[in-house]
C-alpha cells in the first residue's frame, strides 16, 4: 500500500481542519511543523463536512479548504458533503 497525504497551512482554520480529519481517520499521522501541518495516512483519507462544521460551529462548503491547502497526494474524489483522498480509481469507494 501507499500513503496519501495531505498539507495545510498552520493556521487556526488549518489547525480546527486537522482536528477534524484525524477525528475521521484514527490511523492518520499527524507531523507539525512551524508552518505547515502535514496528514499521512495509509492507503486512502477521508474528510466528512460534517465533522468539520461540528470543529467549526458553522456551514461549511468543502471548497473553503482550498483556502488552507498547500499540497495534496493522491487522487481526489470530492462532492458535497466529504473529500477523499486515495491511490485507486473510485477513490470513495470502500471495498466489500
């Protein structure tokens, strides 16, 4: 397997967005860094809006993370309400 990662500004919504995406993936590894935080996690990493409105307090369009992104590794599926990150086609797509 691979890991995908992904990179935000060390800022307050970069940090409350951290939060969220280990909240949803436990296995993720999480590296500080003065200016940056970076999540690797193995094989696939998930972000729900949900949880990230719960970190918030408020509605939450998942195109505001483009706002804290500094880089991503992975194939992206995205669509309203989570964000995911993997090395397969259908990256949302849980196997049986």
């Amino acid at each position: 397997m691979s890991k995908v990662s992904i990179t935000l500004q060390n800022t307050d919504e970069g940090r409350l967005l951290v939060e969220a995406i280990v909240a949803d993936n436990p296995a993720a590894e999480v590296s500080w860094m003065p200016a940056l935080t970076k999540i690797d996690c193995e094989d696939r990493l998930s972000l729900r809006r949900e949880t990230i409105e719960a970190r918030f307090g408020r509605r939450y369009d998942l195109q505001e993370l483009q706002l804290s992104l500094i880089s991503l590794a992975g194939n992206v599926e995205e669509d309203d309400d989570s964000f995911t990150l993997a090395w397969a086609q259908g990256a949302g797509s849980r196997k049986a």
